[in-house]
C-alpha cells in the first residue's frame, strides 16, 4: 500500500481547517473499507464478533510465544509504514488533533510498546520442592477505546493483549469508528502475513451503548479494559467481572523559582500543545511562583503562547464550555465537542481574535477557581495562577487534580520541592523537568501505553496487565542443590 505524502497531509489539513469536505473525499474511508478495501474483523453484531476473537484467542492459545512475537513484529511494521494514513483518518475523522503529531503518536506506539518480552515467569525452590508461577491469558478481551487517540489505543492494547495470549474485541468511541476500525484491520493483517489468524481482533460497525452493554455482560468476555471518560469506566467497573480503568485525569504543573524557567516555558508548552493537548497526560493548568511567573509567561509567549486577557478568558469560557443540565435537573458544565482537539487560532478566531498557525497555545493568567483550572479541557488552552510558595502550590495543585492520581509535573531544582509534590498529589505518572509526553516514553524512558490505569491501579499498562498468574507446585522434587 502506498503511504500519503506530506502533500498530501497538508492539503487533507488545510482543507479540515477550511471546513472542506476535500479530506473524506480524498480519504475515501468508512468503518468497514478504506480506499474500496474491505477492513477485516469488523462485524454488525457484538456476539459475532466475540465469537470471532474467542477463534483468535483459541489459534494464539496454540501458538508458541515466538509465533506471537512475530505477529507483534508485523504488527509494529505496518504501524510505522501507514501511520501517516491513520493520523489524517484520525484528524479528519474526529476533527481532533494535529496529523503531525498523531504521526509521531502512532510511531511512539510501534517501538515502545512491551511486546512477549514483557511476560515473565517466576520459580522459587526450597526443601519442599519447585513452585513455577507463570502470567497466562485471560482469555477474549472486551476493550473500549476514546476519540481522542483510537487507533492508537487500539495498537497499543492489541500488542499487549496479543503478546499476553489473549484474543480481543473492541468497542471503539462512535466518534472514531473509522479511525478505530482501520487500525483492527491493520492488526489483522500483520497477523494474516506473519502466519497467524486471519482475525485476531475484532470491532464493530457501528458501536453503541448497547453493543458495549453485551460485551459487558457476555460469558466469554473474561477481562475488561476500558480507556475513556468517568462515565464509561464506572459502568466496566460495575460490571461484575475484572476490569481495567484508564480514567481522566486534570494534570497541574508546578514551576518553583528554582527551576530553569527558560527551559520550563518550552517544555511545558510543547507539552500542553502535543496533538491539541488531547493526551491525558498533558499540562492542563500551571502553578508558577509569583517571583518568577512573569518570566515563565514571556518565555511561554516565545514559544507559541498567547496571552489573554481575564475578560477574553471569561469570554473563551461560554464558547469552549456548555452548561447541561443532569436526570437530576442539577446544571453542570462539560466540554464542547465542537473545541476538543482544536488548534490555539481556531479557538481565539472563536471570541473574535484572529492570529496565524504561529500560535499553538492560549495562556491567561487566571484564579484558583476558574473554570479553566478545575476542568480537563483537551485543548491548547493554559490557565496560570501565581502561588506564593510551596505549601500554596501543592495544595492547590492536588485540588485541581481532584483525587484522579493521574498525571502531574513539576519544573524545580529543588529535591524536597519535587518529593513533598509527588508524595502529596499520588499520582500515576509524575513528570519532573520535561514535558508531560516524556511520562509515556517520548523522549523520556521507560515503556510507552495509552492505557494509563489509575483508577484499578495497574498504572502504565503493558502486556503484563493483561494476564492472570497460575502457579504449579512440585512438592520434594525438582530441585537440584
């Protein structure tokens, strides 16, 4: 298959950025073909498609591990080859996002997701004899994926799931169904070429609430993963089965006056506008001590910022929030789809300010309880509230993580700063001195997921989280000292 090229990327870009239909046209996909190539494993109903991942879980049960790492090997493969073509579905489906960036996604993904490597077995000898622990499969996976990284969460949970021997069905966000779906065929395919199961995963046509409910529910479904909001996890988590919760997060930053503010300026605003700030690990509000913000918000400004004014801020409120209203009839705000993922200029083209690609983030210096601040927005938008101290920054900043344990950073020189900021905030991730994307491997160490599992605790997820371990015991023998 031949991959876009870059001008082709930018013409799929501009013409999303122009509201053009020239993008889908160009793209030519839907949830069960792309470019009149039919994607594999996708099916109409939730119970054949179990049924279909319950045959690929049986065919890779049989399979030796490095049968799997081969199917794994081609799978990474093809992701590096056509990670251009699912970035620009992935923009142009959802609206969310930058295809630059979802191209470096999708790359991240391939060379630093655990692979078979990651399934090690345990032996402990003694008088008594030989105990083996092993890390086996559950058996056909039910994993729910988001819009905002789908084929890339899809990739990522099917390296692990399939390294781990497991089978899998998906039930992506409507939202990114197309996006989600080429990323199962091209799983299916790596398979297919490297001697494996022609379906290995498998996704639906059009998923729903229903279709989610069924897998839920369905006896052979043995594990549950889900990546997404609050509401969704809650319902995996009270199904009734195991399951894994990759939940929201409302990441702080704190900058102290001992830092490299010149550095902190960049790294946390190319952090913050990483693929429009939809990672859930991404800086979402800073807390800069007073002596030093005003540096950090000029540093800021050098590297794409723009400054808003409170009033502009308040104005950008109503636009990129919506007030509902609850079965309950209590009034609530959330999110509008419409920004989430957006470019900086699109947004401030939104209240009448009108600036070129050159700015990719909006700052403004704000108060504690700003809107900004307490909710996970998912766009290039930076609220900065000064602290006077320490004890001000972490006690603000842990509130404005309400409890998630997900992401935080800090920017400091200062070890008793960064360790009282990491035992009080507990999150899963906490990134000093970089920018947030180095907490799931991008130019940091360590292993890479888009299945950050705070909620049940399994925290950076890799093959490992998807097994249960067996033990077998050989009582008075087998042990040769």
């Amino acid at each position: 298959m031949a991959n876009i090229t870059e001008a082709e990327i930018r013409k799929i870009v501009e013409s999303i950025i122009k509201g053009t239909s020239v993008a889908s046209n160009h793209l030519k996909y839907s949830s069960t073909e792309y470019d009149g190539r039919k994607l594999i494993g996708i099916y109409a109903d939730m119970n054949d498609a179990i049924d279909a991942a319950e045959r690929g879980y049986k065919a890779v049960r049989a399979m030796t591990v490095e049968q799997r790492e081969k199917i794994i090997t081609e799978i990474r493969k093809l992701t590096v080859a056509e990670a251009p073509i699912m970035a620009a579905i992935g923009v142009s489906e959802t609206g969310m996002g930058k295809v630059e960036h979802k191209k470096l996604k999708h790359i991240l993904v391939a060379e630093k997701t655990p692979g078979t490597e990651d399934i090690v077995s345990e032996a402990k000898t003694g008088d008594n004899g030989l105990t083996l622990t092993e890390m086996a499969p559950f058996g056909v996976v039910g994993s729910i994926t988001p819009s905002t990284n789908p084929s890339e969460t899809v990739i990522c949970n099917s390296i692990g799931m399939i390294a781990a021997g497991n089978g899998v069905v998906f039930n992506p966000h409507p939202n990114a169904i197309a996006t989600s779906n080429y990323a199962v065929d091209l799983v299916n395919r790596a398979s297919a070429a490297a001697g494996g199961p022609e379906i290995l995963v498998c996704s639906m046509v059009k998923p729903t609430l229903e279709s989610a409910g069924i897998m839920q529910s369905h006896p052979k479904i043995k594990l549950l993963v889900c990546t997404g909001g609050p509401g969704v996890v809650k319902a995996v988590l009270s199904s009734g089965k195991k399951a894994i919760g990759a939940g929201a997060g409302n990441p702080p930053v704190i900058v102290d006056d001992t830092a490299d503010i010149k550095k902190a300026g960049k790294d946390i605003i190319d952090g913050c506008c990483f693929d429009n700030n939809l990672p859930c690990i991404a800086e979402k509000e800073v807390f800069a001590f007073s002596n030093i913000a005003d540096q950090l918000i000029a540093e800021m400004q050098k590297n794409g910022a723009y400054l808003i004014t409170q009033e502009q801020a308040d104005q950008l409120v109503g636009v990129v929030l919506e007030e509902k209203t609850n079965k309950a009839g209590v009034k609530f705000k959330t999110v509008s789809r419409d920004c989430v993922g957006r470019d900086a200029d699109v947004l401030l083209a939104k209240i009448g300010i009108h600036v070129d690609k050159s700015v990719r983030c909006i700052i403004c210096e704000t108060y504690f309880m700003h809107e900004f601040v307490q909710h996970e927005l998912m766009m290039p938008i930076l609220p900065i509230v000064r602290v006077d101290n320490i004890e001000q920054a972490i006690e603000l900043a842990v509130k404005a993580e309400h409890g998630n344990r997900h992401t935080a950073h800090m920017h400091s020189k200062n070890i008793d700063h960064l360790s009282a900021f990491a035992k009080a905030v507990e999150t899963t991730i906490f990134v000093k001195n970089a920018p947030s994307y180095a907490g799931i491997g991008f130019g940091g160490e360590g292993h890479t997921t888009f299945t950050i599992a705070g909620p049940t605790g399994e925290g950076i997820t890799s093959a490992r989280s998807f097994t249960r371990k067996r033990r077998c015991v050989m009582a008075d023998n087998f042990r040769i000292i």
